[in-house]
C-alpha cells in the first residue's frame, strides 16, 4: 500500500500527470441559465439562502458500476463527491470538501480507527502560520464548535496514520470547495452516516488529478 | 465475472438512451459539475481493475483522466511501478488498456 502513494508521487513527479489543473466546482444559476463559480463567497451564500447545499451535494443513491466489494469508499475529490460501494451497482454518494491547492492527495488506504466527537489538534505547522489554530495547540475538545464535527475516520497507509482523516465540520457551507488542509470534510449528518455504515478496516481509494501534491509522513 | 459486469452495465446504459431525448435537459436548480471534466469514478476503477487483470499488476490507481470525445476517456493508471493507459466508454466498456 505504502508504494502506491510513493509511486504516484513520482509519476507526477516526472510530469506524467496534468499538474497545476484547477478542478473548481460550478453551480447551476436557474435565474441566469448558467453556470456560476462555487467558490467560498457563493457557497456561504447559497447556504444563507437555501439554508443547505446544493441537491447534488446531498446524500443520495447512486448508480456507481464497480467491482469494488460493498463497504469500499471511493473519494472523487475533483468532483467533491465521496462514494460508499453499497453492490448491486449502487453507491450512497456524499457531498464533500478537499483540499485546497498544495494540499491535495490521491491513494489507496484504509480506515485505520474512528472517534465520536474528536479532539482536535493542529498540526504544528498550522500552530505556525494560524493564530485561531495556535489557540488550540494543545487539542480542542470535541463539540460542535470543532472544525472536525461529529466524527473522524482516521487513515491509514499500512499501520500508519496519514495524518489525513474523513471528518465532520463546523462549517457546513464548505461542502463543494478545495478548502481542507488535506482532510476529507462532510456534513455532520453525512459523517455520522458513514460513520455507522463503515468498520474499521474499510478499504478508501482516493482519486485526484495532481497527486503529487501528497506530502505523507 | 468482469464480462459479466460488462454486459450488464451495458444493460443499464441502454436503458438510459432509450429513455433519453436527443438535446440534452436543462440542468436542475442545485446541480453542480466541476470546471475540468475528469472520467467518471466508477469508470476510472473500472479501468483499474481490468488492468490488475490484463497485466497482472497490484495496486493499480488512476493517477489522472480525461474526455477525449463526448462519451469517451482516456484513464492513466499507475501500475505495478510502472503506467498504462486506458480507454473506457460511458457505456463501461473498455476498448483498450496499454
């Protein structure tokens, strides 16, 4: 497992993949007829007004023709989508956030432990370059305040943390956007969802375009 | 199993174009799509999967996709240390895998 994110960071690397790609969402403007930028300005304003995200970032069954077993999370992070192999060729689709330019990530890994309410601790980096996140050096207590939500899904690669998880949010309008440090954010709701369906162990592939933007520990 | 699949999905898509009308509908109110068009997930592991087959690879992951015609993509797959390429229709069926 290990090699397969290795091994695509060196392909990127060698610049056999379209690098520097901006995969940004869109929305459809029924008043205009047109499609408009979903970037963080629209969507906080589309959830003042609509008081949800839009319909195709709600949870919903989907067709999705795999031979991946039921329980596998498969992550399209240019679509924003995060797909839950149910067989039969369906799928529960889930609205998600990914991460911003240099933080993105592509790779097979697996949930390696999960947690209701999660602490949670900025990486020192983030200490560094955040005073908000600096408050916090030492973890912030689980609550609805916290920016990792209801749930976390830690990942792993092998044994080991990514450091990267699948989590909740304190900022439900941020679903659709590149916005993350990495992580995989859903609304609590849909986190808490996921969380009953998928054990330990569940296999998680990540596709995105740009992967070498993985930085693994 | 997989030509089984195949036949199947092909089932499905012609389900769909029987049921479809010859100008696309206008999109709903909430619908989202993203600014560069990628293949579709499930068409990208089904690439993954057929070429774990063909070439006996492990740990094979789509690394990059793109539509090369309407209702065609080309997948690039990382594979076994090394990369191929894959065609896939929208239809799932893969015409060729190098």
């Amino acid at each position: 497992m290990r090699s397969t994110i290795a091994r695509m960071a060196a392909l990127a690397g060698a610049g056999v993949l379209a690098l520097g790609i901006a995969h940004a969402t869109e929305v459809f403007d029924p008043n205009t007829r047109t499609w408009v930028p979903y970037d963080p300005g629209q969507a906080i304003r589309y959830y003042k007004q609509h008081g949800q995200v839009p319909s195709d970032f709600q949870r919903q069954v989907v067709t999705f023709r795999t031979a991946e077993k039921p329980g596998t999370i498969v992550i399209d992070a240019n679509k924003h989508f995060l797909y839950l192999v149910l067989g039969d060729f369906k799928a529960m689709r889930y609205g998600i956030g990914v991460g911003r330019d240099g933080f993105g990530w592509a790779g097979i890994v697996r949930v390696g432990r999960k947690t209701e309410w999660p602490t949670w601790t900025p990486p020192a980096e983030m200490v560094a370059r955040d005073p908000k996140a600096a408050k916090w050096a030492n973890g912030m207590p689980g609550g609805v305040d916290n920016p990792l939500g209801a749930r976390a899904m830690y990942l792993y690669e092998g044994n080991q943390d990514t450091i990267y998880r699948i989590h909740g949010t304190n900022e439900p309008w941020s679903i659709g956007l590149d916005i993350s440090s990495g992580c995989i954010r859903m609304n609590n709701d849909d986190v808490i969802d996921l969380y009953e369906r998928v054990p330990v162990g569940a296999k998680v592939i990540v596709l995105m375009q740009g992967a070498a933007l993985y930085r693994g520990v | 199993m997989m030509k089984i699949w195949l036949v199947a999905a092909a089932a499905l898509s012609l389900g769909a174009c029987q049921s479809s009308s010859t100008s696309a509908p206008e999109p709903q109110s909430g619908a989202v799509r993203a600014s560069v068009v990628t293949a579709p997930a499930d068409l990208q592991l089904l690439c993954a999967t057929e070429a774990q087959t063909r070439l006996g690879a492990s740990d094979v992951l789509p690394v990059s996709s793109s539509q090369t015609e309407p209702g065609r993509y080309t997948v690039l797959l990382s594979a076994g240390g090394g990369q191929a390429s894959c065609v896939v229709t929208d239809e799932g069926v893969i015409e060729s895998i190098a």
